[in-house]
C-alpha cells in the first residue's frame, strides 16, 4: 500500500511540475514580453561577449522573425559594446543594471527602450520594453507646458517698458553657437533694438554684423541651464548698451531663452564722461602737484642759492670794511705821517715802498673778487683738452718753477665739456697754492683717471699741509689759515675753486696732515649736463 501511494503522489508532483513550467513558457513567449537569455563567452578567463540562449517570441518578432539563438551578441549588433558591459556588470555584481536606449532609424523615426539585466542561474536574463509612445507623450506634454509658460511670459511682458523676446539658439554640428532666430517678441523690443519684425528671423538676416559674444552668451544659457545678468555693448543695434536678464526658457533642451532688456546707453554715457572727468581730474591734479613741486624746488634752490648769495654778501661786506679797509688805512696813515713831518724823499722811501704793497694788496684783492663774481655769468661750455690748459698754466709760472726747481709729474688729462677760461682759472689757483706753500723744493703731481662719464683729477703736493679739520674750512670765501706775513694772498683762491667745480656740476675735496703736503681731489663730468630741479 505505501508504495502505491508514493508512486501516486511523484506523478502528480510530476504533472504540477509540467504544469508550471508549460506556464513559464506561455508567459515567456507571451505577445507582449520580449525577454532574452543570454550566456557569457569566455576568453582566457575574461568574458568578450555574450551568447543567444533563448529568446521569446516578443522578441523574435521584434527581430522580424528571425531568430538569433546560438549567436553572440556582438555577431548580430557589432558597435553595441555599452550593451555587453551592461551584461558583464549584471554577471559579475549581480545587480540588475537598469538603463534606457534611444536610436533614430534611417527613416528618422525616433525609439526608446527601456532595458533590465539581471543574473540568473549562469547567465543574464533581460527584459526590456519599447517606451517610444510614452517618451513622444512626455515631450508632446513639454512642449505644451513651454507654450503655454511662453503665453504668460509674453502676456506679462507686452505692458513693460523694458524690451523681452524669446529666441532659439541655433548651433553647429559641433554645438558652438552661431545664431538665433527670434520665437516671440513685445511691443517695446522693436524701441529698444530698432529691429522691425523679427519673429520668425535670425540676428543675422536682421543684422548681419551682430557681435559673435552675443551668440556665446546665449548659447552657454541654452546649454547649461543657468540663468545670466550681464551688462553688454551692441555697437550694431543702437551704438549702446544694454542690460541684460536672460534665463532658459523651461527643462525642455529645445534651446530656447527669455531675454528681459533695457536700453542703458545714457546711463553709459553718463559714467564713460563721469570717469573721463574724473581721469582728466586727476592729470590735471598730477600735472599741478608736478608744477608745484616743480616751483617748489626751484624756490628752494633759489631760497640755496640766496643763502649763499647772503654768505658771499657777508663776506663781501667783510672785506669792504676789514681786508680793502685795512691797505687803505695803511695809505692814508703812511701818507699823513710823510707830509706832516715834512720828510725827505730819501726818509719817505720806506713809507711810499708800503704804500705800495698796501695798494698792491688791495688792488689783487678787488681783482680775485671780481673773477669770483663774474663766474657765474659764464655759461659757454665747449670741448677744453684739459692737456693743453696745464701746458698754459705751467707757462705762466715758468719763471717761479725754474727759480724754486719745482718737479711736475703728470698723465694724459681728458677733454670735457667745461668752460675754458674758468678751467683755466681751477688749474692756476692749485697750481699756485702747491709752489706758493712749500719750503722746500715743490714737488707736484697732476694726474687723472677716467669712470663712466666723470673725470676724476688729483693735484699733489709736498708742501706745509694743513690740519685736516680745516679741509672743508679751506674753500670758504676769505678764509685764510696762515697770516698774510707768512704767506701771500688774499683768500679767494680756493673759493673760486670750489665755485667752477660747482659751476660744472662736479666737486672739489682736499686731504692733508701737516707738514706733508697736501691733495685736491676733483670730480668733473666728462658732458655737460644741465642741473634739473
């Protein structure tokens, strides 16, 4: 009995099994499923395809009957490998890889289809649909939403001032935008663009010079989604500007944009003038700060030179009433003494040979003050071969050489731009000084060297010297260090030395220890320059 009933129970599980699987595949090749199985294909462990196992008869129509069973997919659809690594990622992870296709057929139709891969057993199962109905219904809806959203727009924008248009950017095969045609417009577009009837037309059969940045700005807008403000020059519309809002239109990529604008030329012009005032404002405040600098350093080198004018006058004032006063007073007092005592001419010998040197004195003081005035008004400067001045100035004192066998060492001097005279004038006063102020036998070098565009000349000596705090006290005016029974002169020399180094732009230094001798230092520039303020 219990075998009966166990024979009895397999068979009906048998007939349930049959049941169930003539269902699976009822359900299977149903009309409306397109459904494939597919197996991988292997290569050195790595899968390079996948197989057709089994298909429905959805999908066997959908091929137009032919049925593909045994064949790889990359045999049937070659350029479809986004397809095998759905299929690989759906075997390898095991999770179902959802995605949608979209293709348009020679004809120009337009397809959608909605895919699933799942792993099941040792291969892939697909199930996939055909959504073109509900992506055409879906645009279809988009389209009318946009139209509708543009009535509004255009309805709210036909009663304001500022300009509004929507446009269709058009783009290239390489999605760079090269014009737009106008979709709608208000009333104030045409005021504010001077545009007649553009609806329908593009910027560039209305105005085929319109700048390209216009082009570029729109299409970014179109293609990104983001909205722009911007201020923009449109020199072939009105020659202005324009304030610019521009957003796209909706989610639908059909490219279009909403433009809201104002013409804001004035304005521009206002602040183009505002800042070339203001740029003018401020050459003119530099070009006065400039002049008034400018005239602020003149007077301060007036205010120097007035300063030192003063100093001079000082001096001058001193020598009017003690160096000129003095030899006078020596004359009046000699001259008085000899007629009141009613002398002799061989008695009044000595007196009158006083009177003589105190007018010679006197005469050689009114001589160096004179040179030191008249240096300032000589402005002619030439090409002076400084050689050939020390070859005069040591033929003026010949005679004094060859008497105290004065010993002169020199180099080859350069030629500058200098005045001749008061170069002249420099050379004979040191020279002067170096025979005058030495015991012994004068021994005296001059010498030169060249750097850049100055001179820079050396006059040595072996004479007396000097303590070197005086060696700026020295070319004062009428400053002397030895009395005038020591040693003759009058204390102008090196003033006016000190006076044609200046005039020349250069400078004058000296170095001395007493008892050996002293050296002046000259800088003088090769080229004259004029001295700025």
């Amino acid at each position: 009995m219990s075998t009966i009933k166990d024979d009895t129970a397999n068979t009906m599980l048998q007939k349930k099994n049959d049941t169930a699987v003539e269902l699976m595949k009822l359900a299977f090749d149903a009309p409306n499923n397109r459904s494939i199985f597919f197996t991988p294909v292997f290569n050195d462990g790595e899968i390079i395809d996948f197989r057709f196992a089994l298909l429905s008869r959805g999908t066997i129509d959908f091929f137009k009957g032919i049925d593909y069973t045994g064949q790889t997919l990359l045999e049937v659809l070659p350029d479809q490998l986004n397809q095998i690594e759905s299929l690989k990622a759906a075997y390898k992870t095991g999770t179902t890889q959802n995605w949608t296709r979209y293709y348009e057929k020679l004809d120009g139709a337009q397809r959608w289809f909605k895919v699933s891969d799942t792993k099941a057993g040792d291969g892939v199962y697909r199930v996939w649909e055909d959504i073109t109905e509900q992506k055409i219904a879906e645009r279809n809806f988009n389209i009318v939403i946009a139209e509708q959203i543009e009535d509004k727009y255009v309805s709210l924008f036909n009663s304001v001032d500022q300009g509004f248009c929507i446009i269709e950017v058009l783009f290239d095969e390489n999605k760079k935008p090269i014009d737009y045609i106008f979709v709608k417009t208000n009333p104030a577009f045409e005021n504010q663009t001077g545009l007649v009837n553009a609806i329908g037309r593009t910027m560039k059969e209305l105005e085929p010079n319109h700048e390209s940045h216009w082009f570029e700005i729109y299409g970014e807008i179109a293609l990104t989604g983001k909205p722009k403000y911007f201020e923009q020059e449109a020199k072939h519309l009105i020659n202005g500007w324009y304030e610019v809002s521009a957003f796209p239109l909706s989610d639908v990529k059909d490219n279009k944009v909403a433009i809201i604008f104002n013409d804001i030329t004035n304005r521009k012009n206002v602040e183009r003038e505002l800042s070339e005032f203001n740029t003018r404002l401020e050459e003119e405040v530099k070009e006065r700060t400039a002049s008034l600098n400018k005239v602020n350093a003149q007077l301060a080198d007036k205010n120097a030179q007035l300063e030192q004018s003063n100093k001079e006058l000082e001096s001058f004032n001193y020598i009017a009433s003690h160096d000129l006063q003095e030899p006078l007073r020596k004359i009046q007092t000699f001259i008085t003494f000899i007629k009141d005592r009613d002398m002799t001419r061989e008695e009044s010998e000595p007196y009158i040979k006083k009177i003589h040197d105190s007018a010679g004195r006197m005469t050689q003081l009114i001589k160096d003050v004179l040179v030191y005035s008249r240096l300032s008004a000589e402005k002619e400067f030439v090409d002076v071969n400084l050689n050939e001045i020390l070859d005069i100035v040591l033929a003026d004192y010949e005679l004094l050489i060859k008497e105290k066998n004065a010993v002169i060492n020199r180099n080859t001097l350069p030629t500058i731009k200098a005045i001749p005279l008061q170069m002249e004038q420099l050379f004979s006063n040191l020279i002067s000084n170096s025979l005058k102020y030495c015991s012994e036998k004068p021994e005296i070098s001059v010498t030169a060297q060249i750097e850049g565009n100055l001179a820079h000349l050396t006059f040595k000596d072996n004479g007396i010297g000097f303590d070197a705090q005086y060696s700026e006290q020295i070319f004062k005016l009428f400053q002397r260090l030895h009395g005038k029974g020591d040693y003759a002169g009058t204390g102008i020399g090196l003033s006016i030395c000190k006076k044609i180094t200046e005039q020349h732009n250069g400078s004058i230094s000296a170095e001395s220890q007493p008892g050996k001798g002293a050296t002046f230092n000259i800088t003088l520039p090769l080229k004259h320059t004029i001295k700025t303020v």
